[in-house]
C-alpha cells in the first residue's frame, strides 16, 4: 500500500484512504490489549505520524457523534473501551449476563481450563478445535477464570487457571475435589464395541455398500 498524506487543515476523515481507517478499526477491534502506533504501522504498512493522526481522527470522529465507545490511547497504545456515562448499563448487562446459564462451549472451555490449568489460549484452542476468545472473555467476565501467569516460552503466551468462585460455584473446597477425569472415559470393551458398531465394512459387490 502506497502511504498516504496527513491531512491538511482543510481535509476531512473522507479525505483520507479509507482502508487504512478501517484497518485500524479491524485491528484494535480485535485486540486483547492496547495495540502500539509502530505495530499498526507496521501491519498496514504506513509512517507512524500518519497512523497517529488516523487514530486521533478516528476518535474525534467517534466523540462527534456521541458513540457509546471511544478510541483512546492507554498502556502506550490504542484500544476500544466504552465511555464512562454508560457505565451503569455496562454493568447491568454483565450482571444480568452473570446470571443466565453458560452455554455449552463455555463449558467445555471452563473444564478443559480446570483439568489442564494452568493453560494458554492456543492450548485451549488446539483441544477445543475452534477459537475459544469469545468464550474466555465470557468466563473472564464472570469471574471463574482468571489469568495465573506466564508461558516461559517464546511469545510469553498468558496463561489461565480457575478462581475461588468457580470452586464456590461448583460446591468444592478445592481442585482437589473434582471428580478423576478416568471417571468420564469409557473402558476399552466400550470403545472398541462403539468402532465395530461405527465401522463400515467393505462391500464384496453382491450388495449395497
């Protein structure tokens, strides 16, 4: 992408490239923390003083028409977060979140994290089979599970475990107390009679298949 010009006194948000808004919209959308100037840089391949002048554009654009969200910049770089007037019905949806029942992929995820903790989001994702981010910041936000540390290795990836309240929730002193896991797996006659019952026979040619 060829960098584009800042903006003169007399430009307008229209003025400038629109892919290169919308790609940092993308990108601080799905960002779990604050994203760096030089990192957007980077990623959509523009000067930082232009990414600069992109964001601060983007966040006056939101402040004008009085959105329920704002672009700011904390923690040396730039994220979404509500604005605070609306704090009260924040909360009253999280409350009231809190109270419904989780679905089924949430508890998955929350026993994958029990039995396995302390685990990485990758991890989780490589058992699970789909991208558990949804689902985490679920559980997050109700409070049973939370982030236990720091993978040693490369990338330092976070790394979850459960919380006091899941163990109050689940009516258990301590992890200690959870049910072996051997209780849930079938015997071996029970897994092989279950791939004889799947299994498809080859057909010789004197009938269906």
């Amino acid at each position: 992408m060829e960098p584009i010009e800042l903006p003169t006194e007399t430009n307008t948000i229209d003025d400038m490239r629109r892919e290169v808004l919308m790609a940092i919209e993308a990108i601080v959308l799905v960002a779990h923390e604050p994203v760096a100037t030089d990192l957007i840089a980077q990623l959509v391949e523009q000067p930082i003083p232009v990414i600069e002048e992109c964001c601060e554009l983007l966040a006056a654009e939101y402040g004008e028409r009085s959105s329920g969200f704002e672009l700011v910049h904390v923690a040396g770089g730039w994220r979404y977060q509500t604005v605070a007037e609306l704090a009260p019905y924040v909360e009253r949806f999280i409350l009231d979140e809190q109270r419904s029942r989780l679905s089924g992929a949430a508890l998955e995820t929350l026993a994958i994290i029990a039995y396995k903790q302390p685990i990485s989001r990758a991890q989780i994702a490589s058992i699970r089979g789909v991208d558990p981010d949804g689902v985490l910041r679920t559980l997050m936000a109700r409070g049973y599970i939370a982030e236990v540390g720091r993978d040693g290795g490369p990338g330092q990836a976070v790394l979850f475990g459960t919380t006091e309240l899941f163990c109050e929730k689940l009516g258990v002193s301590s992890l200690d107390d959870l049910p072996s896991i051997a209780e849930f797996i079938p015997d071996a006659d029970v897994v092989e009679a279950l791939e004889q019952g799947l299994r498809i026979e080859p057909s010789d040619g004197s009938g269906p298949p």
